[in-house]
C-alpha cells in the first residue's frame, strides 16, 4: 500500500521535520563543545558549567545553555546541581579517547566549512562547487594558502584513516602483488600498513612533493622504508609505472566527472595489461534504501563538486576509463573496495 501524498503531516512527523529543520544547531553546538574541549574538562570527573567555563574560557550562563541543549541529544547528562558528566557518546569528544571524532567534528563545524554548506542551493542549481564559488579556487588549492584550515582538514583525514585501514587489511588479500603504487596516497600510512602485512611487496607512494614530505617518517616507523619508494607529483599530469596494484583510496569522489576521468585516464596510461586497479571508495545502495552516504554525497558536492557512486555508476565510470569493474569488496568501514582491471 502506498502512502498517501496528500495526506497532512502526523503531530510526530511535523515534529521530527521541524527538528531536521533546525539541524544545523546541533551541529554547531557539537562544534562548539569540541572547540571549547569540554569532553576534555570532563574526562576528569563530573563539573558544573561555571567550574566547565572557568576552565575553557567561556560564559558560565551561555556554557550552561549549551550543555543542556546537547543533553537532549545524549551528548553529555546533566546530574542534580547543574553538574555535567560524560555520556558514551561524548566520550568520542575527548581529544584523547582512541576513537575520537573530535578532529572530524571540527572540520565539519568550521566557519570556512560552514559557509560552504550555506551555498548548497548554488551547488543544487549548478551542479558545481560552492567552494570555489565562494572562495576562486578548488579546496586543495585553498588549503595551501590557509595553513591553520588546513591542518584541521589533514588530521581529520589522517583520523579517517585510521579508522578504516584496520578495516581495509581485514577485507582485502593484498599479498598476490608484488609491487602496490598508491596515487593519492598522502602521508602512506595506508600504504605502510600493506606492506607490513605483506612483507614480500614493494610500495610506491605517489602524491604532491609538499604532501610526502613526511612518508619517509612514517614509513621508517613502520619499519617498511627499505621496500617503500616516496614519488612526488601530480596525477593530473602522469603517474607512476611498473605496479600490479593501483590504489586510489578516497580520491575519485572528490573530483568533478572530468577530473575523475582524468585521472583514471592517467593510471590506464601507467598500468600493465595484468595489473589491478583499486579504488577505496563509498558504494551507495542502488535502491531507496535510507544510507549516511547520500547525505556525504551532497558535502562532496558543495566542498568539491564530485559526488559518491552506486555500483553501476562506479562500472560506468570505470569503463569510460579503459577498465571493467569485476568486484566490490564491503568493509567493515565506510569504504568499499571496487576492483577493476584494464580492456
């Protein structure tokens, strides 16, 4: 039986519509309470908003209003004489909790970040960036020239990582290559993490001259820097030849169609006829199912104008590159691992 279109809006859905409505202040009151390290000041025991604000610098009235507000989301429990403590959930607040989001939360609730997501209707009319409406220039370029924004933004991604390479390492056999190229790869601790799991393979690490200065690090401390070579350069111009694995983690979806074509154009130029391509991306559900990525999908296009794809997208897309889709690999993370080989 299908709903009733015309019929008026139940008492629950007038007010779960209104709630989504006002979205946007819990958001900024999440970022705010990360800012401040409230989760922080709490770690140590329960406090009330004037002990809280006294710590962080902040208004002990408005501190307490905030507090408050966020209790009605789980975050936070307030006790008997305006005392504050700590809920599971806000536990993930803390700076020092080993699956904190705080480096996430305060990436998405930045001012710069923010300003974006108010220009969503120029990106749902267009189809392009708000960012680069708003500020001339694509994200990464702006991040060269914003250094404070830009550390946010890279330890947001290096907090992403962590999470999902546990994840990635349990999903996927990696030990049948014996040279992995990853394009795009940062820092490498992704590619790192392989060849500790695959002592037989060699890695090449490929990424802009200013982004692998720190790998030789990371790959020294993973105790893989003599079968790790650290490439600079752009995968707009060429990448690196003579793999048989190509990783492309989370970097197709935040890219224009045409960006994305070229750069699957590039590694199709670099890769052997037996080779694999991987790309560790978000998989969206083909159906009408309800899933977090089609919210992610319109960040992704009011930051960068890319978007997330479903399978047959993803095929599509492959194949206009010079690849064939042959398998998608869930993980226990938000990315699926999508394999395709070179026709």
């Amino acid at each position: 039986m299908t709903a009733d279109a015309t019929a008026a809006p139940t008492p629950d859905e007038h007010a779960r519509l209104l709630d989504m409505a006002i979205g946007g202040a819990t958001a900024q009151a999440v970022y705010v309470a990360a800012k401040l390290g409230i989760a922080d000041v709490l770690a140590e025991g329960p406090a009330t908003a004037e002990e809280i604000a006294n710590r962080v610098g902040s208004h002990p009235d408005a501190t307490y209003r905030l507090l408050r507000a966020l209790t009605t989301r789980s975050i936070f429990a307030e006790e008997p004489g305006r005392r504050f403590r700590l809920t599971p959930m806000a536990q993930a607040l803390r700076s020092d909790a080993p699956d904190s989001v705080r480096p996430i939360v305060l990436v998405a609730g930045h001012p710069i970040t923010w300003r974006h997501w108010g220009e969503l209707a120029y990106s749902v009319d267009t189809g392009k960036s708000a960012f680069e409406k708003l500020h001339g220039m694509p994200v990464f370029d702006y991040l060269a020239k914003d250094p404070d924004y830009a550390d946010l933004f890279n330890e947001s991604m290096t907090f992403s990582s962590a999470i999902e390479i546990p994840a990635i390492l349990d999903s996927y056999d990696f030990s049948r290559f014996g040279t992995i190229v990853e394009v795009g790869g940062g820092q490498g601790r992704l590619l790192a993490a392989i060849l500790q799991r695959t002592p037989s393979a060699h890695g090449v690490l490929f990424d802009l001259e200013s982004v692998v200065e720190a790998a030789p690090t990371v790959m020294a401390d993973a105790g893989v820097e003599d079968r790790a070579t650290v490439r600079g350069g752009s995968f707009f111009d060429s990448v690196p030849t003579g793999g048989d694995a190509y990783i492309l983690k989370h970097i197709i979806h935040d890219w224009p169609e045409d960006k994305a074509l070229a750069i699957l154009g590039n590694v199709r130029s670099a890769i052997k006829p037996e080779a694999t391509l991987l790309v560790m991306d978000m998989v969206l559900p083909e159906d009408a199912s309800p899933h977090f990525g089609k919210l992610l999908d319109l960040d992704v296009l009011v930051a960068f104008g890319g978007r997330h794809r479903t399978r047959a997208e993803y095929a599509d897309l492959l194949a206009r590159a010079g690849f064939r889709l042959t398998d998608v690999t869930p993980t226990a993370g938000s990315p699926s691992i999508i394999e395709a080989v070179p026709v």
